[in-house]
C-alpha cells in the first residue's frame, strides 16, 4: 500500500500545471527573505507587482515570438525600448495634455520596428536570431541620434499613474494582469492565436493545412514591438525619464520568465499565466540578494546563473517530451 500511495503521489506530483512551479519558487523566496528582511517583506511583495508588471509586458510578446517555433526570439526588445521611451518623452515634452500623443508615438514605434524585424526574415531569408540581433544595432543608432543629450522628465501626470495604487495594489500589475489575460483570450479563443501554436509545432503541416504561417509571424512580430515600446514609455515615466540603455535588463529577462513560466523553448505550446510566476520569482531572487548585502556583480552572476539553469531545464524537458 505505501508503495502504491507513493506511486501515486509521484504521478500526481508529475501532473501538476507546469506554471504551478514558477509561483512556488517565487513563494520559497519571498518566505525566505522573512529571515533577511523581516517586517520589510511585505513591502517587497507590492515592488515585485509594480516591476514585474514591466517584465510580463515584454514577456507576453516574447513569449508569442518563441511559440512560432526553433529560431524565433525578438533580441531587439531592449533597444525598442529604449528607443521608444525617447520618443514618448520628446513628443510628451512633459506636458499631461500630450501624454496621449507620447503614447501613440511610442506604439508607432514598435510598430515599425515590428515590421522591419520581419521584413528581415521573411525578404533577406536571415533567421530572426540573427536579424533581430542585427536590428537591434540599427535601433540604437538611431536611438543615439535621436535621443543624445535628451533630459525631458515625464508629464506629472504620467508619473502619479506609474505609482497609483488600488486597494494598495499598483494599477500597474492591476492594468498588465488584465492585458495577460486578454493575451490568454487571443491564444486559446481565436484562430490567430491557435495558428501560432501550430506554426510552432510544425510550420511546414500549418502552410499545407491553408493557415496563413507569414501574416501570423507579421502579427506576432509587430505585437512584440509594441508591447516592448508600450513597456518603454511606461518605464520612462516610472523612473523620471528615458535612457536608451533602461532596456538593457530585459534581454534575457524577457527570455527567462517565458522559460520558466512553462512555454516551450521549442516553439507550439505557450503558457500564460507561468509569465507571472517567472517574473515575480526573478524579481525576489534579486531583492533578496540585495538584501543580503551581495555586490551587483554577484547579484548578476547568480541572477545569470538561473536563468541558464532555466533555460536548459526547460530544453532538456522539450527534446524528453
């Protein structure tokens, strides 16, 4: 009998939500950090809401750019940041009445840079690793000829919503919780988001069943520019104002939280809701070693650490399925 219960347990414990164990590292570490920052621990919950809902943002485009399958990751993310909070905060000029116009401009701008990653793999035949890698050096040219010298701080306005909370939950997390699950809407309800699925799987089967394989690589694409351009100008108004390396942390980051929250690094299967998971269990991982007094060099290196440790977890898990 206790072999069998045990048995059982195993086979319980194998079938549990692959997100599920995002949340529990996330749920270890914020339960550990009592002990390094006690009552400070709370406090360390609503920061994690606050950054990790600009993690989720460039996640979610990630995310739906690693599902179309082996070869496809957006590097361009960090410099599309960067780049787009620049033009947010020119066009805004610090001004509450011209937020919207920021906004707009910034969203035109993943847009385009959207559309050229595409237009790189799809005209040129290069693979999107290397075209978005490729991309990303034209952006921040153009980010540097743009944006040098540039000292606009953030309308009033746009700052006070970056920090406003709800019931002492940012509106931040509140605004990015609601757009994940739109996201979860458009990848299981809509015939867009189940041919990313099957692109991923095998994009040669989804081109001979009639499926438009190109136009959903366009879409997804140019959805991972805006998102990372949306995360840019919130991102400047949340930190006083743009700088085109603010975007540098969300390269990896942007990969790791798809990793661990349970998408497949091969491509065909998502998962939404691990994205959470992910980018709050990063988040504490660094916090606590802050905390704990550890230098940026070696809150780097561990933060490093795990993410490859992740990443090669979650590709050895791919080739055994």
């Amino acid at each position: 009998m206790t072999d069998i219960a045990l048995s059982q347990s195993r086979w319980h414990f194998r079938n549990w939500p692959v997100w599920l164990w995002s949340f529990m590292g996330a749920l270890i570490v914020w339960v550990a950090s009592f002990t390094v920052a006690g009552q400070g621990a709370g406090g360390m919950l609503l920061a994690a809401l606050s950054f990790s809902a600009f993690t989720v943002l460039v996640g979610l485009g990630q995310m739906f750019v690693i599902t179309l399958g082996p070869g496809n990751v957006d590097l361009s993310i960090p410099a599309t940041i960067g780049l787009s909070s620049a033009v947010a905060m020119k066009l805004m000029d610090g001004q509450n009445s011209l937020i919207l116009l920021g906004l707009g401009g910034a969203l035109l701008c993943g847009l385009a840079i959207g559309g050229f990653n595409y237009l790189l793999i799809r005209l040129l035949r290069i693979p999107p690793i290397v075209a978005t890698l490729s991309a990303s050096f034209i952006i921040q040219s153009v980010g540097i000829s743009y944006g040098r010298g540039l000292q606009i701080k953030p309308p009033v306005a746009l700052t006070d919503l970056t920090f406003l909370r709800v019931m002492g939950v940012p509106v931040l997390a509140i605004g990015t919780i609601i757009l994940t699950a739109i996201a979860w809407l458009v990848l299981n309800k809509t015939v867009y988001g189940r041919t990313v699925s099957a692109v991923g799987q095998n994009s040669r089967a989804a081109h001979f069943a009639g499926l438009s394989v190109e136009r959903t690589r366009l879409v997804t694409y140019v959805m991972s520019g805006v998102l990372a351009a949306l995360c840019g100008a919130l991102l400047a108004g949340f930190s006083g104002g743009s700088s085109l390396s603010m975007g540098k942390e969300y390269l990896l980051t942007s990969i790791a939280v798809v990793v661990l929250g349970g998408t497949f690094v091969a491509g065909g299967r998502a998962n939404i809701p691990g994205l959470w998971g992910g980018a709050l269990f990063l988040f504490m991982v660094s916090t606590l070693l802050n905390t704990a007094g550890f230098g940026s060099g070696l809150r780097d290196v561990f933060t490093g650490l795990i993410i490859v440790f992740a990443i090669a977890l979650a590709g050895s898990r791919s080739v055994m399925r």
